[in-house]
C-alpha cells in the first residue's frame, strides 16, 4: 500500500510535509525498478534547490539514476544511515529509507505533485 | 586456411540452412556504390617459415642488446624467467574481461592481488586494476582531482617525465584545466621556495614525480604537507616502481596531512619487457573517501549466493558502459596482463628480493656516477640523492643514454643516464672507459652510420619477401 | 647503503608481502589460471568484441628478443626494425580501411576515439571554430560518448528506425553548423549495415561536418568494403578484435586511428617519417599535432602481432575472414530464429541480436540465458547490449568457429529454450557447474572489499 500521507513526482521520488518541512525518499515502485541499490549520493546540509533540480543520484549495481527534488527547499538534513546501509532504500523506502529533510521555501509549489491514489494510477498507466 | 576451419562441404550446408545461395547474397546490405571490387592491395599471404623470416630480420636491425644505459621512464630489469611461462597459458592470455565473474575467478584475483600490491607499496588504501600506462595514468589523476577539487589549476613539476606532462596537456586542453609548471632547484628538484610562492587556494594539486626525471629522488611527503596546508590535493607519480621497494612510500607518513593523496605511474619495472614503449602498465592508487571517483577498474571481494567467497568486478556505475558521457572516464580496457605480470613479479621476488633489487641499483648506480666524475671530463649535475639514474653534462659526445636537449634545453650538451642491476661490472667499466675517450668529437655521423644500416638491410629484405608490395616505396 | 642514501627516505619493510619459492608461485598461478574459460576452450561469442582464435606465431615473434628489449628513445639508427614495423602497419591498415594516414599510437579503442575526436577538433580550430556537439546513435558503445565528452563536447543522441540503423530524417533535422562530426559504428552494433552511409556522410560533409567511424565491427568487411570509400574521415580500429591481437583477460589493446589527408596534420606525434634516403625516424616537430596521446608511439608488442596476422592472410584471407565471420553469424541466426525473438528483421552482418522476449514470459532472462551457456561449456553472449533492445542477446561467432562448435552452441541454445519453458528454475540459479555460483554483486558494491589488509 502507497502511503496517503505522501506527494509524488513523476520521477518517483515522494515528498511528506509537516509544517515548513519535507521529507524525500523514493518509492517503493522506483526501489523495484531499480533493483539492489548500492549507494546514495546526497548533497550537504545548507545546499538550496529549486524545485525539479537534481540533488543527488542513486545507484544498483548497473545503472545510475539522478533524484529530482519535488519542491524548492534547503536541505536540513541528510539520512547518514544510508552511506554504510544503502539497502534500507529497497527495504523500507518510506521510513528508514529516506533520504533528505529540507525546509521549503514556497508550501504553494505542490500543486504538480500527485497524490497516492493518483501515483498508483500513473504507475498503472506507464505498465500498460 | 590456417586460422578458418569450415570446409567447403560445411560452408555449403550452413549457406543451404540460411536459405541463401551464395556468400556474396549475405552482403546485399551493402549497396554496390560502396563495395570494393578490387582485391586489397596487401602483400601476398606469407607461409610460417617465410613470416618468422621477416620478423627475424627485423629484430635483427635492432640494436641495444647491449647495455645502452638508457632509462627515462622505461627500465629493464631482470625479468624472471617463470612470468613468461606463466602468461603463455591461454587461460590467461586468451581470456576477456572477466565480465563472467564465474569463469573468470583467475584473472579476478590476480587483479585483486595486483591491486594488493599496489596499494601496499605507493602506502595507499586502494588501487585500480591498472591503467593503459604511467603517462595515461597521470593524465587520469589530474581528471580525478579536478572531479574531487573542483578546481581546475595544476601545479607540474617540470621534472615529471617530459612525455606524461605533454599528455596531461592533451588531456586538459578542452577541459578548462590549467597547467603552470614548477621549476627545479639547482639540486635537481622541485624548488620549494618557488613551490611555496606559486600555490594558492585555486590550485586543485600538486603534482611531482619521485624518482624524478632526472634520476632524483623528491621530498614528496614536505610537497605533500605543503599543498594540504593550502587547499590543494596531491599527487605522485611513479615511473620507476622497482623504487617503491626501497624508498619511504609517498602515501606513507605518521601524519595524514604529509600522505599523498592520489599515487599514479607506471609498473613496467615489476618484470614486463621495454618492448619499444608498450604495453606497460599504470596503476592509481588512493584514498578510500576517493574511491568513486576513481577512473579504471576494480574487483572487490565478494560472495556468491552460497556463500562462497568470489571476486567480481564492482562499482562499474563510474564507468562508460553504465555512466556514458557522465563516466570518471571513457577508458574501458585496463592493461590485465601486463598487470598479471607486475603480480607474478612481486609474488617472485618476495619483499627481501625487492629490496635488494633497489640496493643493486641504487649501488651500481652511485659506481657509475663516481667512475665518471673521477674518471672523465663529463660533470654530474645535480647533487640531490639520486636512484638509479643521472644527469651528464657533457663535453664532446655521448653514446650512452638520452640526450636532454629536447626536453630540457636549457641543460644544453646534457644526457641522462641510467645504471640498473642488469648491468655488469665489466660494462658499466666500459662506458666509463669510453666516455673518457669520447670527450673529443666524434668522426662518424649518425645519420651515415643509418645509411649504411639501410643499404644492406634493403638486399635482405628483397630476398626474404619478394611479395612485400611496400617494397616500392623503399 | 647508508652513505649514499639517508635513512628517512627509506621504507622500513613491506607488509602483508611473503618470501615464495618459484613452485609456490608457479602453482598458484597455474592454479588460478585454471579457473578460466579462454578462447583457446571453444567459442566466445561476444557480440562486438571479435573473440577470434589468437595465432600463436604472432606470440613467437612478439617475443624476439630484439623487439623485446628495443628502447624508444634509442638513436634511430638502432631501432629501424621496429620503426619499418610500426609503417608496415601503418600502410596496411591504411589500404583495409581506405583511409591515407594512421597512428599506432593510441593504447586501446576508448583511446582511439579520444584521439580522433581530440583531432576533429584540432579540425575545426584551424578552420576558425571547434563547433559544439557530436551526434552519436543510440545505438553505439558507451565509450564514444565518454569519449566526446572529454573531449569537451556535447553529446545528442540520435534515434534509430525500424531497421535498426540511424534515422535519416531524424539525422538531418539534427545536422547543423554546431555538429563537429558524426560517430557511427558501422555494421552498427546490432550487425546491420547503414546502408544510408553515403548519404549520411553527405549530408554531414555539406554543413561542414566530420564522420567518425568506431571500427570495432570492421572485421565484417575487409576486403569487401572501405570505410574510406563510404566517406568516414577518421576510424580507429581495434587490434585486439579485428586483427587477433590476445585479449589478455581484458588488455593490453591496442587503438590505432586512421584518418584522411586533410587530417593527417594533427595526427599525434611522433609520427614515423622516413629520410629522402630511405632511412626510418621519429618525426617530433609537427606543429600542428594535437600533442601526445600517451608515452612513447602505442603498444608495439601488439602492432607486431597484428602485423603478423595481416601478413600470414594477405588479401585474400582477410576477405575469406570476413565472409566467413558473416556466414557463421548469419548460421546462427537462421538456426535460432524460430526459438529466440530476433530484435531486428534486417539483414545480419557478423553478428545477429535476439531479446529474450519469448523467455522473458517466464520470469528467464538474458543474463540467465547467459548464465546457463556455461553449464554447457560455452562463454555467454555479450547481455542487455545494445540498449536499445530490451533483454539483448548479442552473438559474434567470428570466422575462427567450426561448424561443429557452431552446432554445439545452437543445441545449447535450443536446450536453454526448452528449459526455460519447463524448468525455468535450473536457468535463473544457473550456472551449477562452476567454482563459485553466481556472485552477490550487490553486497560487493555497498561494502567494497579492494583489497588483501594484513592481518
């Protein structure tokens, strides 16, 4: 079961808000696409983005995928865990799997994003 | 045809199974405006005796089975006798990639025990599965540091190897990297003085050679502790890596801040032949926090799903196939071979053998250098401790070594000299004999001695190969 | 020892290194050496790496000992033997491809297509402006972008057709004043000849433009048509596939680069040159070269085995290699198709591409196809290349195959089908027959173990 509490993007990366602040992972359909993931490249506390950018990438043992951040914001934190244990994305990619905190700088951004029932669609959709 | 085993009868049968009825039919793809309806102008076919006569008689033209006391980046050392033996098995020379990990577990781990090796001798924590050569290698590492810096300033020794500086430019030109050189003392190394002046907080590294190119050995750990104390990376590059068994390893020092960072070169010396400037083999070796941006190869240690441990090659998302225009580098092959060779070396000569490998240089080399200060007119040049080779200045000529006065001529009538542990009492007694004679001109040019070479060699090569279509322009 | 050297610029010992008898040695790497599949086993049938059956004169040779211990760097009086070896070569593979000037110098091909790339950029500067982009198909090997980009380009891909081959109306809404050149493989890596190839270089030479040609598939063609001829500017060729230089489980290689006249300035020095005697030099002083592209002139033990090739089949048996690498594909194809989903209808060249679309019903896929090969005895295919078809399976037979070795690979093949679809376990915990299994690559990549530590 997807979450409800959670936005997503296209690029399968999800967001959840509570107050100013966002937490980003991706999902568990991205976890399995991409199979074993063996590292996680995730940019430093203090880095800004603008919504769309990419800020950091992930990877399996053969392929390489750049993460997209869903809403503008400041990273305030980082999941640490993720450097010794990457497998914690494949394992729980909605709680111990996250991977960025940030501090939005515009709460009015989200209005792109998909809910979970719409994401569920939209994966559907891309299987056929 | 010796190399094609299908027989005529076979070739019938398998055009039948395609449904086609000749050879030619398989190529309709190809549109008759680009087909070549001539044969290629290529000698005639050459039978075994007939190819083992024209390759014998070329080698033949080359000389220096002698000592030439000639080093400048490439050594000969003894080569022991079961490294030969042992890359002759097709099962390691005939093999690819070890992209099959479950067939290839013998070229793995002799690639892990390399990058053992290497590591433990430059003092680093890691090592690649070798690069194409020293001078590659070093191009790779300014790469590598201008990923991890994001810096694109570089500070060169000019005693790196004449030849590696000038493919680091290459390399650099279109990528925004900027090279300044730092002169050499009068002791024949880096100026520190200059070096000190010249490093700011924009430079990504620092890089030097030890041994350098004239034979002297750097303090690469002071070069080290400098550039760290402004910013910069640094890196080493080794060409003689017979040196590494003897002299402080550059990635080795009781304080971080004095360990290089990035330790690159080149591993011919450890038992893979001059072979006229190839294959060799690099290695680069580094810190582990720099492992992902390392270009190259690597195999790791692993399981298989049993349990077993297995070797495997690993973190291939670097690289080209996987990362593309994106990669740490667009290299693809590494040298395995060569590099199976330097682990044969090693494993064969043991620590103790090693170590005394470099004493014999470094001995005979100090003999030679003395015998000529003492014995000739020619002047040694540069004081600084030295391994196994040194810089002449000459009055008259020399035959011996490399003369300088395309890379540093500035030096003016200067040769670099090399004096390893394949060289005999007798011989180096020899060269010194001669060079005391040599200091006046000599009587015969060089390019008549060529001529002479070239007009006997011509009637051999006629009789050998009458079909050598390339005769012609002789 | 201490008078001449000063104790703090020595190490004190090397750890974790044993003292080991030459039986101990020996035996290790014999041993290690057993676990291996290698060419002179049976079949490799690598698409797009050209395993042939390595000559063992050419090893003799490479071995004289004149070769062996000549130094670059020697007065060229003492060397013309390897200079006259290294123009031999030159000349040679200047006639296969149809091009007028070659360098030996490049170490492998990823090093061959850097140092065209580097020269068609040398090009365009001496003609006012290097240009922006290379155009590469979607097709080609990793390395080409990897290669354009450090060479400071910007890489477009361009689309392929139906056929398989580049898109022609794609292409020529993409060529514009800002293309530096084209790279293209040809037959491309799905076996298939652009047969468009003549348009294509026209429609790039009319805006100014170059065609690179990567010529890791030349051995489909020699003697029967020139990349020169179909209008390629700058090819490299790899020695290691074409010309049977021994892969060495994975290099030395060697990449040398042919190019037409107008680039021959910049080729990298130094070039072999000969005196109006006849005498063979290094020429340094070419001012318009774009440097060097590695120490000293390329991996010469290779150029030597090359050589020796070239001159063991002469013209004719290049071109019966040629035909016969494309009849030995094209036997597999016609075997296999009916089993196996072919991924392009066109024409098979020296190598045929299925997918594993029909396995992939029941959960096998290609690596597990792979995988399975070996319990049979054969190496796998090239797997999952190109990108462009999903589950590729990538076969090159070369012309060093018997049909008997053939047929042995096409009932492996057959039985692999079959048990796929009745036993699809035994095909993805395959292979059951080797030393270690198949390998948790994953737990490799997330804690790397690089390296031996000493206890």
């Amino acid at each position: 079961m997807t979450p409800d509490d959670l936005l997503f993007t296209k690029e399968h990366e999800w967001l959840r808000i509570v107050g100013e602040a966002g937490t980003i992972g991706i999902s568990d359909h991205a976890q399995k696409e991409l199979g074993d993931i063996v590292y996680v490249e995730l940019p430093k506390p203090g880095m800004k983005f603008n919504s769309g950018e990419p800020f950091g990438s992930v990877e399996s043992v053969k392929a390489v995928s750049e993460l997209f951040i869903p809403v503008s914001g400041e990273v305030i934190e980082i999941n640490e865990d993720l450097g010794a244990a990457p497998e914690k994305i494949n394992e729980d990619p909605y709680g111990a799997g996250w991977m960025i905190r940030i501090r939005l700088s515009n709460t009015d951004e989200t209005g792109d994003l998909m809910s979970a029932e719409e994401y569920d669609e939209y994966i559907q959709e891309a299987a056929e | 045809m010796r190399y094609i085993p299908n027989s005529e009868t076979d070739r019938k049968q398998m055009l039948a199974e395609i449904g086609a009825d000749s050879i030619e039919r398989l190529f309709s793809d190809i549109p008759e405006n680009v087909r070549l309806r001539r044969l290629l102008n290529l000698p005639k076919a050459l039978t075994e005796p007939e190819l083992l006569d024209y390759f014998h008689a070329r080698a033949a033209e080359v000389s220096g089975r002698g000592t030439p006391f000639i080093g400048a980046g490439i050594y000969r050392h003894h080569i022991p006798i079961i490294i030969d033996a042992l890359i002759s098995r097709s099962e390691f020379y005939t093999a690819y990639t070890p992209y099959q990990a479950e067939i290839a577990q013998g070229t793995l781990q002799a690639i892990f025990e390399f990058q053992t090796y290497i590591a433990q001798l430059t003092g680093m924590d890691v090592a690649n599965a070798s690069l194409y050569d020293g001078s590659t290698g070093l191009a790779e590492a300014v790469l590598m540091a201008q990923r991890i810096s994001k810096k694109h300033k570089f500070l060169i020794a000019r005693t790196v190897h004449p030849e590696y500086r000038a493919v680091v430019d290459t390399y650099a030109k279109n990528l925004g990297i900027h090279v300044e050189l730092i002169e050499y003392a009068p002791d024949g190394r880096v100026d520190m003085d200059r070096l000190e002046r010249q490093i700011g907080q924009d430079v990504a590294a620092v890089v030097v050679q030890s041994p350098n190119f004239f034979g002297t050995i750097e303090h690469t750990h002071d070069i080290s502790e400098l550039a760290h104390s402004r910013g910069a990376l640094s890196i080493v590059n080794v060409c003689e890596a017979i040196a590494l068994g003897i002299l402080k390893p550059p990635g080795e020092d009781a304080s971080e801040h004095r360990r290089a960072d990035i330790v690159v070169g080149e591993a011919q010396s450890f038992g893979v032949p001059p072979s006229f400037g190839g294959p060799h083999v690099g290695f680069l070796a580094t810190r582990e926090r720099y492992i992902r941006q390392m270009p190259g190869r690597l195999v790791g240690l692993g399981r298989d799903y049993s349990g077993r441990p297995a070797f495997v090659l690993t973190l291939s998302t670097r690289e080209q196939h996987i990362r593309r225009e994106k990669a740490t580098s667009n290299i693809c092959t590494n040298q395995s071979l060569c590099a199976l060779m330097a682990t044969i070396y090693l494993a064969t000569v043991g620590p103790k053998g090693l170590r005394e490998i470099c004493e014999h240089n470094i001995l005979k080399a100090d003999y030679a250098a003395n015998e000529i200060r003492n014995r000739t007119r020619h002047r040694l040049i540069f004081s600084a401790p030295r391994f196994n080779e040194f810089v002449l200045k000459v009055q008259g000529q020399c035959s011996f070594g490399l003369s300088l006065s395309r890379f540093y001529p500035e030096l003016g009538n200067a040769f670099l000299l090399c004096v390893t542990e394949t060289a005999r009492r007798h011989e180096i007694d020899a060269m010194v004999q001669r060079l005391a004679i040599t200091s006046a001109p000599r009587l015969t040019c060089r390019s008549t001695s060529v001529l002479c070479l070239k007009k006997a060699r011509l009637v051999a090569a006629r009789s050998i190969c009458r079909h050598w279509t390339f005769q012609r322009n002789l | 020892m201490s008078e001449i050297l000063d104790a703090n610029l020595l190490r004190e010992d090397l750890p974790g290194m044993s003292e080991l008898s030459e039986v101990d040695v020996v035996r290790h790497f014999t041993r290690l050496s057993t676990w291996n599949y290698h060419i002179d086993l049976g079949l490799y049938p690598l698409g797009s790496c050209t395993m042939k059956y390595n000559p063992k004169i050419n090893e003799r040779i490479a071995r004289l000992q004149g070769f062996t211990l000549a130094h670059p760097y020697l007065p060229a009086a003492d060397i013309q033997g390897a200079l006259e070896i290294q123009k031999a070569l030159e000349t040679c593979l200047a006639e296969i491809s149809g091009m007028d000037a070659v360098t030996l110098q490049p170490a492998a091909g990823a090093h061959g297509e850097l140092t065209g790339i580097l020269m068609i950029r040398a090009y365009h500067e001496s003609r006012g402006h290097p240009r922006k982009k290379i155009l590469i198909p979607d097709s080609a090997h990793g390395t080409n972008p990897a290669s354009a980009a450090i060479s400071g380009y910007v890489i477009e891909t361009v689309p392929s057709n139906i056929r398989g081959t580049v898109d022609l109306g794609r292409l020529a809404a993409s060529v514009n004043e800002d293309v530096a050149a084209i790279m293209i493989t040809n037959p491309n890596t799905l076996g298939i000849f652009e047969s468009d190839i003549a348009k294509i270089s026209e429609l790039l030479h009319s805006r100014g433009a170059l065609v690179y040609m990567d010529g890791a598939n030349l051995n489909a063609m020699m003697g029967i048509t020139r990349p020169g001829d179909f209008g390629v500017d700058v090819l490299h060729i790899n020695l290691h596939k074409t010309f049977t230089t021994p892969h060495g489980g994975g290099g030395p290689g060697a990449g040398p680069v042919a190019v037409k006249k107008m680039l021959e300035p910049f080729l990298p020095y130094p070039v072999v040159a000969k005196t109006a005697e006849g005498a063979y030099f290094f020429e340094y002083e070419r001012p318009q070269s774009i440097g060097k592209i590695k120490a000293y002139n390329g991996h010469f033990g290779m150029h030597l085995r090359a050589l020796c090739y070239i001159l063991a089949n002469g013209a004719e048996g290049l071109k019966e290699a040629s035909e016969i690498a494309v009849l030995n594909a094209n036997y597999i194809r016609a075997k296999l198709k009916d089993t196996y989903a072919l991924a392009y209808e066109s024409p098979s060249l020296h190598e045929v591409v299925f997918s594993d679309r029909l396995q992939a019903r029941k959960d096998v896929h290609v690596w597990d196809i792979g995988k399975r090969l070996i319990d049979y005895g054969f190496h796998p295919p090239t797997v999952s290349f190109p990108l462009i078809v999903p589950g590729a399976i990538m076969i090159e037979p070369t012309e060093t195959e018997s049909k008997q070795e053939l047929d042995g690979f096409i009932e492996a093949m057959l039985a692999i089908a079959r048990e796929a679809d009745e036993t699809p376990e035994t095909v993805k915990t395959a292979p059951h027959t080797t030393r270690v299994g198949r390998i948790d690559e994953a737990a490799a990549a997330r804690r790397p173990v690089l390296r031996w530590k000493p206890e």
